[in-house]
C-alpha cells in the first residue's frame, strides 16, 4: 500500500544547529501534509502544514520544504534547542473523499548541550 | 483554552475485561478520530466519526467499538482486550478530513 515513510530513524545534533528532517511519500495525489513533534508519554503536537500547491512554508523556526517532483519533504529547525528532542512525523491527506491523515514512520530527534 | 481531553490518563485492565476510553473536545470540530500507537511506532488510525457517520479502518479488529452520541464526546470500547491492546490510545479532531487534526494527551492502556 502507499505510505508516507521518514529516511532516517533517528537524528542527533548539538545546541543551536539547525535540523533537517526528511520524508519520503508515494501518493502523488497527496495535497496536505503535515509535521507533527511527540514528546515522551504525550500525544502528538501540530508544529508546520502545507499544501501541496505551495513548495515552502515558513513558521517560528522552522520551515517546511515540499518537493512534489522527487515527492519529498523536510522539516527544518533552525538553532536546534535541547526543547526540540521528541519524535517527528510526517504525515499525509491523500486527495480521495473520507481519508483520513497517515503518518509516516518517524525521527527521533536528539538534542545534546 | 479549546482542547481535546481524554481521561483516564493511564488505565490498568484485566485480560478479557471491557473497558472504555473517553475522549471530548471543546473545539466544535466535525471529525473524532480514534488511533492506536504502540512503543516506537506511528499512530495507527483504528476510526473515525465524520460528525455521526462512523468510518471504520479495514485492519481494525472487531473487538475494538466506538461510539459518538454527540459532538464533543467520543468514546472507544475495547471489548475483550488482550495482551496486545497495551498501547497508547490517541483521540484527535479536525473541522473536516482534510483539515490538521489535534490530538488529545493519551490513555496509556496496560492489560494484565
């Protein structure tokens, strides 16, 4: 089946450098996606979304980059915060009426001082 | 603030006993939906009530029910749970299906 999936399982970085978190998804007819950070023991916390007509979308340190042709997303954090550690997925809206999100498969972000 | 509540927090229940998790939301959104995530795994959608239209996942066991009897309460019946129910069971809402869905703080469920 098609499924949204993340290329690395996990990521550690020093304070204050910037993230990129990667997602790879197979349904081309795919039109919102969506980032989502869960801390340990909590459920998962909306952070960025995009459409699919846009290719960036900016928010309070982090931005959100959509590459339709290679389907492609990435998450980045800039001046990594120690905060920031928790799990991240990408999840997707494919564009077929009563579908719900699904999540890729998630980073594991880790942040050392 | 508007919010999506779920309670318990953390529910102990026996091998085969029914429990019920509850889920309510203050956001007036139309869609509830029920996932399943388990240690280092995605959320797992098991359902989801498009305003009353119930919407079931085709891998969704049988022995898992819900029920919405108004807008703000969901509720999610496990009939006979087994040792392989323990997880962490989200609630979210969105205003429509293709919307982003806020998620409540989980019911840690452990069967023993």
């Amino acid at each position: 089946g098609e499924s949204v999936g993340l290329h690395l399982p996990t990521l550690s970085v020093q304070e204050g450098d910037n993230s990129i978190i990667n997602c790879a998804y197979s349904n081309s007819a795919s039109d919102y996606f969506i980032w989502y950070k869960q801390e340990s023991g909590k459920g998962p916390q909306f952070i960025i979304d995009i459409r699919s007509n846009m290719d960036k979308r900016q928010g309070q340190r982090v931005t959100v980059l959509l590459n339709k042709t290679v389907k492609h997303l990435s998450l980045q954090i800039a001046a990594t915060q120690p905060g920031d550690s928790a799990v991240y997925f990408c999840a997707e809206t494919p564009n077929q009426a009563g579908t719900a999100l699904i999540f890729g498969k998630g980073t594991t972000l880790s942040v050392s001082s | 603030d508007a919010m999506v509540i779920q309670n318990p927090r953390y529910q102990v229940t026996q091998f085969g006993k029914p429990v019920t998790l509850s889920c309510s939301q203050t956001l007036n959104h139309n869609v509830m939906y029920w996932y399943q995530q388990k240690s280092s795994q995605a959320p797992k959608l098991l359902f989801h009530y498009y305003d009353k239209d119930f919407n079931n996942e085709a891998d969704t066991p049988d022995n898992f029910q819900s029920r919405r009897p108004n807008t703000s309460f969901c509720f999610l019946d496990i009939r006979s749970p087994g040792l392989g129910d323990a997880a962490m069971y989200l609630c979210a809402t969105s205003w429509d299906r293709g919307y982003e869905q806020y998620f409540g703080p989980g019911t840690r469920l452990t069967v023993t």
